[in-house]
C-alpha cells in the first residue's frame, strides 16, 4: 500500500472552500497535507487555518518533514515542492508565473508519492494545477475538483475538469468524506 498525500490548490475565492475542507479533516488524518493558494489570500493563512482547523498548521519551510495529521502551508513568494519526504522551498526561474505554483507542488508530490497522490483543485484564475492534475493522474493518483458552478472563481476547476481526468467534481462539502475514503485514519482500516 502507497503512502499518501493529499496536497490542495487554490486561488482566487479558494480561501472559503479550503477552509470548509480542512475543518473537517481528523486529527489522526494518515496523511500530510500541503496547501498553496496564492494571490491576496494568502498572506495570513497560516494564521487564519490555525484558528479554524483541527490538524496542527504549520507554514512551510525548506526541509521541513511531511508528517501525517500535519498540514503545511506554502509561502507565497516561493515555490514548494516536495522531493522524497520533505518539503524544498526556493524561487525557480523556469516555473510558472505562480507562487507558489500548484502545478509545481501537484508535480513533485506525483513524483515522490506516485498513486498515493491525491489533490484537491477548488476556486481560483487561470489555469494552475492542470498540469500537475495531469501528471497525478498519469501517476495512479487521485484528483478531486471543487464543482465549478459553486466555485466563487471558476476558471481553475473548469480548466483541470476540460484538460484533466478528475476522479470526482464535487461540492467543497463533499470533499472531506471523499479525501477520507482515499487516505484514512490511523488507527483505522481503510475500505478495500
């Protein structure tokens, strides 16, 4: 069985959805989970999510250990990504305009969890996170997509659901049950 990581993305209107999909999550969550989201929202969210969420926040820096149960959140300024374990913090100058980029994050978390990847595309501009959508489902993992329809900004969930295959297009509400039922909780037996 492959270790899992549920990693999420958002922009613009994505501060709301994250925050009704986190709250939900378990503390004995059996994954990391990373999220990136960037454009004005993101300068107090580690702050914000720490009031809000069960799991502990902690704001992401360069070497940090993914730790199951732990949600780690990417700075704005830089890219993160994830190489084997930990996370690596740097600018890139042949990375999307983005930063953090989703579809750097999604891309690297592809690479070092493979089919244990699972990642979360809610409101926001543009098109990050299709690309790196692409390469978890190209790895064996699993992409969820807020619905565009209820998405305050749609662009980015409607490019992943036109360019990408995501396993399921659900209401922000939704998306817990699901991410529970890819990665479970330790101590518990995940469903066959």
């Amino acid at each position: 069985m492959n270790e899992s990581i549920i990693v999420i993305g958002a922009s613009a209107g994505g501060l709301e959805p994250m925050i009704d999909v986190l709250k939900v999550l378990p503390p004995n969550l059996d994954a990391p989970v990373v999220v990136a989201i960037h454009g004005g929202e993101l300068s107090k969210l580690t702050e914000v999510l720490t009031t809000k969420v069960k799991l502990p926040v902690r704001k992401a820096t360069d070497g940090q250990a993914l730790n199951r149960g732990v949600i780690a959140v990417c700075p704005g300024g830089e890219h993160t990504r994830i190489e084997g374990r930990v996370l690596r913090l740097g600018r890139l100058s042949d990375a999307a305009r983005f930063q953090p980029s989703v579809d750097l994050l999604f891309r690297s978390a592809a690479e070092s969890y493979g089919a244990g990847t699972v990642a979360v595309v809610l409101s926001g501009n543009l098109n990050d996170g299709t690309l790196g959508a692409q390469a978890i489902h190209e790895a064996g993992g699993c992409t969820l997509v807020q619905a565009p329809g209820e998405a305050a900004y749609s662009s980015m969930p409607s490019s992943v659901v036109l360019h990408d295959h995501p396993d399921a297009v659900l209401k922000a509400q939704d998306i817990p049950g699901r991410l529970l039922d890819l990665v479970g909780e330790r101590g518990l037996v995940r469903p066959a």
